[in-house]
C-alpha cells in the first residue's frame, strides 16, 4: 500500500472545484496510486506539498529512472491539458 498522502488544501480545492465528483474521486485516489504503482512497478520517493488540480508523486521506476506519476479527475479542463 502507498499510503498516498492528500493535503488538505488539495482535498478542499477539488471538492470546492468539482462538487460531488471530486469528492468521489479523492475517495478513489489512493487506490488509483497503488494500481499504477503495481501494474508500472514505481516506487514513491517524496511527496509534493503544493498540488493545484492533479494530483502528482515523484516516483522512480524500476530501472531507477526518476519520474512523476500525475493523475487528475476527468474533466473538460483536463481534456484540454492533454
């Protein structure tokens, strides 16, 4: 388990921003991280304090290659951003 830790402020701006599917998504976050950390064989290696709308984690892969794992709610925005 990667005991994904969520910052308040992020947790707060999610639901303020996105109502009930944020919070929904929040409650889902912490598997998510441990999925993509097993299927991808990551390790977490430090925690960002200051996160905006996606949530992130400094991870290393499995060859020790540094690399951030990003995920987010989906929304228009993000359809966006991507």
């Amino acid at each position: 388990m990667s005991n994904v830790f969520i910052p308040r402020e992020f947790y707060e701006r999610i639901t303020a921003t996105f109502g009930t599917d944020g919070s929904r998504w929040l409650e889902t976050l912490p598997n998510l991280v441990d999925e993509y950390l097993r299927r991808w064989k990551l390790k977490v290696s430090a925690n960002f304090d200051e996160l905006s709308f996606n949530f992130v984690l400094p991870v290393e892969r499995e060859n020790g290659a540094a690399a951030v794992l990003k995920l987010g709610l989906h929304s228009q925005g993000r359809l966006r951003e991507v």
